[in-house]
C-alpha cells in the first residue's frame, strides 16, 4: 500500500448481509481496507469469498449493511441515487467480464459513451478517444461493431472506455476470465503500461493466477474477511 | 448529457430484432389502414346520404313553425320569408336557401283518385342543388314560374294515374284553415327516379300558386331550408340561426331532428365502427406493448451497464420512448405508403354496391327512404384522419410507457456481475 499518495476508496468497517429466503448471507463481515492513487490491486478469493461484493460497492452500484465507503472522501452511504449514478459516470471505470459493450454502437461510440453521457464537446472527445483507442491497440477497428470483434478486442474497447473520462479508479471484473492465454497478458500489459505511465488506479477481482502475478497488491478476502493483504515492492 | 444522441440508438435497437420489428409496424400499418379505409367509407357514405336525404328532403337546417313537425297542418305556417331568407343567407356555411310548402294532397283524374305528397317549389330558387329530383325530370320540364299552373308527378303515381304530360289533374288539400281547396293543373312534367317510393307518392307544385290556393300571402311558408357544404356544420348553423332569428313563432331544426330514423341509424353505425376500430386498437396497443415490453426485458442487463457507466434513469426512459416514437414514426409512413393506392382507387372508382348485392338495382338501395349513392365513394374528413393517425401514434407512446418505466427502474447491480 502507497503510504504517501492520496487514498482513493475507503473501506470501514464495512458488512453486507443478503437475504436468501429465510437465510442471512454475510457475504463481507467487518472489511476495512484503502485503496490509494496509482494502485494495481487485485481482490482474490474464492466464490463465495465477497469480492464481487466489495466491488460491488466500491462502485457505488451497492450499499453496504453497514459501515463506510468513501471514494475520494465522499461518503456513499450518504449519496442520492443521482449523485451515485454522477459518481460512477465521472470518477469510476469498470471493466466487466463479459465486455458488455453495447451492441448497437460502434467500437468508437463504445469507448466515447463515457464522455458523451458527460456532455464532453466532440471535438475533444474524438482527440481523446482517438488517442485511447490507439493506446489500447484498436487503430482501424474503429467503426466495428461489437460483434465484429473478438473478444480480446472487445475488451480492449471495454477497457478504452473506462479509462477515457480519466476515472479516480477502474474497476476490473474478472477482465480476463473469458480470453485466451495470450491475450489476457498482452491486456494485463496494457492495462499495467496505463498504470504506471498515466497513473490510473486499478482494481482488480480476480481469481486469475496471471493477475494475481502482475498485481503491486493483493488483497485476500475468506468468508467475506480479509485473510491477507500483500504489497509487493 | 445532452451529447448522448439517443435518437440514434434508439433507431438502432430498433433494428437489432429486425423480425419482431417488422411484425408490429405491420400491425401498426394494418390497424392504421383499416381505420383510415373504414372510416372513409363512413365518412363518404353518412355524407352522400345526408346531402340526399336534404335535397329530398327540408334541407340542412330547417326553420318551421315550432308545433309543425308534431301536427303538420297549413295552419301552422312562418311569416317574413323575405326576413327568414336574409338571415339564413347570412351565414358563411350556407350555400342555398328555399322555401317550401310540404304537404298531402288527393290527386284525382277522370279515371283515379290517389293520395300523394306533395312539395309546393319556388322555380326561381330550387335547383338540382337543392331539389335531387328534378335531375330525373325525363317528361317535360321543371316549371317557367311560382304561379305556373303545372304539375309535375312521380312516373309511377303518373302511370296509376293513367296521365301523361298534358293531362288534367284535379289536386285537393286542405287550406291554413282546415277547409278542403281544389284546384286543376296540367301535368308538366314526369319525374322518374327508379327509387319506387319517390316515383310513386311525390309531386311538385308550384309555390305561389299552392299559397293562393291554400290562403297564404306572399310572406308565409311552411319551410325555409338551408343548405350547406359541410353538413358537419348543420349544428353549428342551427343554433346561430336559432340567435338570429324572433324568439317565438320559429323553430330552427337540423336535418337529424327532421329526420330521426336516418339519423339514428347513421350513428348507429357510426358506433360499429368506433366499437370495431377500439377493438383493432387495442389488440394493435397490446401487440406493441407486448414486443415493447419483451424488448426492455431482454435488456435489463444492458441497461444496467449503462447505467453503471453513468446514464440515468431518465436517459433511459427517453432512449425507451424514443424506440417508441420511431416504432410510430416508421409505422405511420408505412401505414400512408399502403393506404394511398386504395384509397386513391375507392376515392375515384368506388365499390359498386349492386355487384356486392346481387339482384338488386342502384335504385333500390335505400336506407330510411333515403337512397344510397352507388358506386359507393369514399372520403375522409381532414379531422378523422388526423384523429385516427394521432391514436395511432398515441397508442404507440403509450405501449412504450411502462416498458420505459421499467427500464429505468433497472437496479445495475441485479442485472450485471461486477466481481
């Protein structure tokens, strides 16, 4: 953990407790844990261990039972589902496992939604996607469609997409889980070469030995508690 | 936010089941046809027979006597025709104003006494426009004045009559004071319809020599009528007349109170065809808002993205009614595409009533004694079309609102897995 940079999110003390039936599931107990600027962390575990939870909730997309999550000092639980929804536009990118590109816009539109949703002019819009989506490896793959890509390229229009608004974090889930060998470390480089070189903040869930192998900081969650947490120098 | 463009994504998911879409535009394009064509038919038809039925009859707007349509009698008569033509002349909708004197008379030669109607005319105001009979005067001819001393029969009651142009015929009626007048005329003319009840119960007279025979002076009358272009305005026509003219001593009638039983059963129809249109509009509603539905369903996950991305809720209800707004745009252009070559062929060539009947001839189609125009043309008022088309996008728009609320109620972390 960087001890001298600026903590980005903010986990205290923080449970979630679903309801499945008549059954409680503590899916995180207690968690407390930061994340600062310029971090490359993955959340390990098994299924089941809740980092999709904390993920979850780091991106605003959930609210915890209890406890506090902050993102750059704001305090979620204290936020209108418009001010959230603000949150996740201006300062948080995600990468989903399954691209979730959608499927009407092209590769450019794609990775420019981010910007157009923030009213960003097209002029600058287009230099900077542009720019994204060469450093992302997809120059003349502009104008596809999602379903004219493979699947590594779709992620790395996913991946375009997060990082265009300049977000204080992105959320990875799973990034690599659904690609082949050689892809998943040419997309890990990617999203390093962008870590160390732009500084982006990323956060990982995975349970993939090669992110795991890649990441600075790896936090292991067991039964919704975490079980260790390495930095690596 | 204002740089998302919407509209096209929303014609792109338009087009992401190009099937399904196709099938509710087509239902959307059938349900606007059908409307449109049905109503054109109503339209046309409702108006020919009223624009008949007030050229058979006392006109579109009618002022009488107030006690006459219950008690017709000479004796209840109206006074200052001069003044009562002057003031329904008056109004812009108004294009023609007669005078008539209606009534029952006992037409006798040396050989028949038969009982007739009769409609005393003024030759110098009725035309074709206002009298549909005299376009099948194919004896003689209408007469030269108000005073002529002919008379111009039905060639039926003719026939029964055994007279022919020339012949003497001795008509009877009652004067303004009960008292039975007889006077003697020359038929003048034959009047051949091919509708048997008008050939054979109708005669014409003229006016002034009915009023000299009956005790009116120059002044008095039983009807002045007025015609007008649209007869969707007779209401409107009526109860300005009814400001305008004296307070007592006239009633100002539309051609529905004169004529009840045609009336009852145009709207009756008009009815049957609002209730079937209903009924195709709700089935069209329900098919939209079905496909509408399922396409919001299928996407929940989508949306959940987008609004993990930074969409809200309501950019999401635009998008949803957008796809709406398309859905009725492309339906509506597709429902003008496939109506203009039908409706352009009914509105010129008609539907030919007797090959649909057969055995019957033109002229015995008849609703309430009132012919039916044949071949059957239609037509649609500027005011249904506009109604039916703004249903029909309304229905769209309103297929499209609770998909569109469902959508923004999507909750991102139901739909998508972020860890």
């Amino acid at each position: 953990m960087s001890k001298n940079q600026k903590t980005i999110v903010e986990l205290e003390a923080v449970a979630k407790v679903y309801a499945q039936g008549d059954q409680a599931v503590h899916a995180l107990r207690g968690i407390t844990m930061s994340i600062s600027e310029g971090e490359f962390t993955a959340i390990s575990g098994p299924s089941g261990s809740g980092k999709t939870t904390a993920l979850n909730l780091i991106g605003a997309l959930d609210t915890p039972t209890s406890g506090t999550v902050r993102l750059e000092d704001a305090d979620l639980g204290t936020m209108s589902r418009q001010a959230l929804s603000l949150l996740r536009r201006d300062r948080i990118g995600f990468v989903f496992q399954a691209y979730n590109l959608l499927p009407v816009l092209s590769a450019y539109e794609n990775a420019e939604l981010v910007l157009a949703v923030q009213g960003v002019a097209q002029s600058e819009r287009r230099e900077r996607v542009m720019d994204i989506m060469a450093q992302c490896g997809l120059e003349g793959l502009e104008d596809r469609r999602p379903s004219e890509l493979s699947g590594g390229q779709q992620q790395r229009v996913a991946i375009a997409r997060a990082i265009a608004s300049n977000p204080a974090v992105v959320l990875a889930d799973e990034p690599t889980a659904n690609i082949d060998s050689t892809t998943a470390n040419t997309l890990l480089g990617m999203m390093e070469t962008l870590n160390q070189k732009q500084n982006i903040t990323f956060l990982f869930s995975t349970h993939d030995q090669r992110v795991m192998d890649r990441a600075r900081r790896v936090i292991h969650l067991v039964d919704g508690q975490i079980d260790s947490d390495d930095v690596r120098t | 936010m204002a740089n998302v463009n919407l509209k096209r994504m929303a014609w792109r998911n338009l087009w992401r089941h190009r099937r399904r879409t196709i099938l509710t535009l087509s239902a959307i394009v059938f349900g606007t046809f059908l409307s449109i064509i049905m109503q054109s038919m109503q339209d046309m038809n409702w108006a020919d027979m009223i624009r008949v039925a007030a050229r058979l009859g006392a006109g579109h707007v009618t002022m009488q006597h107030p006690e006459y349509l219950d008690a017709p009698t000479m004796s209840r008569s109206v006074t200052n025709v001069t003044q009562l033509r002057a003031v329904a002349s008056s109004h812009p909708d108004t294009s023609h104003v007669v005078e008539r004197i209606p009534g029952f008379a006992l037409l006798s030669t040396a050989r028949e006494n038969i009982g007739a109607g009769f409609l005393a005319v003024s030759p110098e105001h009725e035309s074709e426009d206002t009298l549909q009979i005299l376009e099948a005067i194919t004896e003689g001819a209408f007469f030269e004045s108000s005073t002529d001393s002919g008379i111009i029969l039905g060639a039926t009651l003719a026939n029964n009559l055994d007279a022919e142009l020339g012949s003497k015929i001795v008509y009877t009626l009652t004067d303004r004071d009960g008292e039975v007048v007889s006077a003697l005329a020359r038929v003048s003319g034959i009047i051949q319809t091919g509708a048997k009840t008008v050939d054979s119960t109708i005669c014409l007279l003229p006016i002034d020599t009915v009023r000299e025979l009956i005790g009116f002076g120059p002044e008095d009358t039983i009807q002045v009528a007025s015609f007008i272009d649209d007869q969707r305005q007779s209401d409107a026509v009526a109860a300005n007349l009814k400001a305008d003219v004296p307070a007592t001593g006239v009633a100002v009638l539309t051609w529905a109170e004169l004529q009840p039983d045609l009336a009852s059963f145009i709207l009756m129809k008009l009815a049957g065809s609002w209730f079937i249109m209903g009924i195709v509009g709700v089935l069209v509603a329900a098919g939209i808002f079905n496909t509408m539905f399922v396409g919001v369903m299928e996407r929940l996950r989508e949306f959940g993205i987008m609004l993990a991305v930074g969409f809200t809720p309501k950019q999401l209800f635009r998008l949803i009614m957008w796809e709406s707004s398309w859905m009725a745009t492309v339906g509506l252009a597709g429902a003008a595409i496939v109506t203009v070559g039908p409706y352009w062929y009914l509105s010129n060539v008609g539907i030919d009533l007797t090959a649909l009947m057969a055995g019957m001839e033109a002229a015995e189609l008849e609703v309430a004694g009132i012919g039916l125009p044949n071949p059957m043309m239609v037509g649609i008022y500027r005011s249904n079309l506009v109604m039916i088309c703004t249903l029909a996008v309304s229905a769209v728009l309103l297929s499209g609102l609770y998909p569109a609320w469902r959508a923004c109620r999507t909750e991102p972390v139901e739909t998508i897995r972020v860890g």
